[in-house]
C-alpha cells in the first residue's frame, strides 16, 4: 500500500495542464467481495479535471479482514484494487451539489487463507467497478462524497469460476490542491 501511496504522490505532480483542477482524497469502503466475505478497506487517489464536468482518477483500495484470531478456525480475507476512474460529474446550477458517476477498471489481488481447512489462496486479477451518488462542495478546496456501486474481479487460477465482487460503498473526502470546487461568484 505504500508503494501505491508513493505512485499516486508522484503522479500528482505530474499533471499535464497547469489549470486544471487537481485533487487528492481519502476514501473508506464497505465492499462484498463475494468468495472473500464483505470487509472494510481504506485508500487513497490522486486525479486531475480533464474537461468541464469530466475528471479522471487513480485510485487504490486496501480491505482486510480476519475471522475467529486465536482460534484454530482463523480466516483472514484480504482485497486490493488499483484502479483507473472516469468520472462524470453533473453541476447542479444552484445547489453545492454534484451528481457524480464513475466507472473503473485496474488490478486487482485477492487472498483468502483458512487454517482449519488448509486452505491457501491468492491471486492478482483484472477489476472493474460502476458507482455513482453525490458530492456536497463544502468548501472551495474540499468536498466530502458517497457512491455506491458494484465491481467484479475476474481471475484466471485460483478464483477461477468463483465470484469475487458484488456491492461496494465508498465515503470520501476529496481535497482540490490547485484550482477551485466552483466559482467565486456562483449562485450558493
């Protein structure tokens, strides 16, 4: 995860075009990962404003999650996605409001170990994710959002014919480091 938080800095100070809207945001999500149980995972993104209502994003996720510690029935589960967003996202005129849709598609790592059944799996997979929902722009430089969503990671060996993916609901909060959330002289 460090590797992927280094990447998403370095990119960030790489933005093709000096006006454009730059934002970074923190994000926690509930994800069903099917065959991996459902867990909570935390991550980060970089992106940048590509068009008027059009951004583009890379963003990592992190989800982990262990069953019965202690225990000769331990489980721990584990679900990583990098991906690449588009995302759409509609102003609305007179409200802080924006109706943001994305779609992802990127890498994915799963891994699922159970001591009690000797079971070992681990396998790095193609994603992709569909999520829309609000961003309320509290401020000129941070807007909180929540999207749900489904995603599906397809593997090829150990997962294979297994269904990891399913709902996913992302919290975050998304702070714009050059450029502004909205104009000086909108109308809220």
């Amino acid at each position: 995860m460090k590797r992927i938080l280094l990447i998403l800095l370095g990119l960030s100070l790489w933005i093709p075009s000096a006006r454009a809207a730059v934002y970074l945001e923190g994000v926690a999500a509930y994800t069903n990962a099917g065959k991996a149980d459902t867990m909570l995972g935390f991550g980060a993104g970089v992106g940048f404003q590509a068009g008027e209502n059009i951004n583009i994003f890379l963003r990592g996720l992190s989800h982990t999650k262990t069953e019965n510690a202690g225990t000769m029935d331990k489980a721990e589960y584990s679900h990583d996605m990098v991906m690449g967003i588009f995302e759409y996202a509609y102003a609305f005129p007179t409200a802080p409001f924006r109706w943001i849709t994305s779609l992802g598609v990127g890498m994915t790592m799963t891994e699922v170990q159970k001591d009690s059944q000797s079971v070992d799996l681990s396998e790095m997979g193609m994603a992709f994710g569909v999520w829309t929902g609000f961003l309320w722009t509290a401020t000129q430089h941070i807007a909180p959002y929540l999207q749900i969503g489904y995603h599906k990671s397809m593997y090829s060996e150990d997962f294979e014919g297994e269904n990891v993916g399913g709902y996913q609901v992302l919290f975050g909060v998304r702070f714009t480091l050059f450029g502004r959330n909205r104009a000086l002289d909108s109308d809220y």
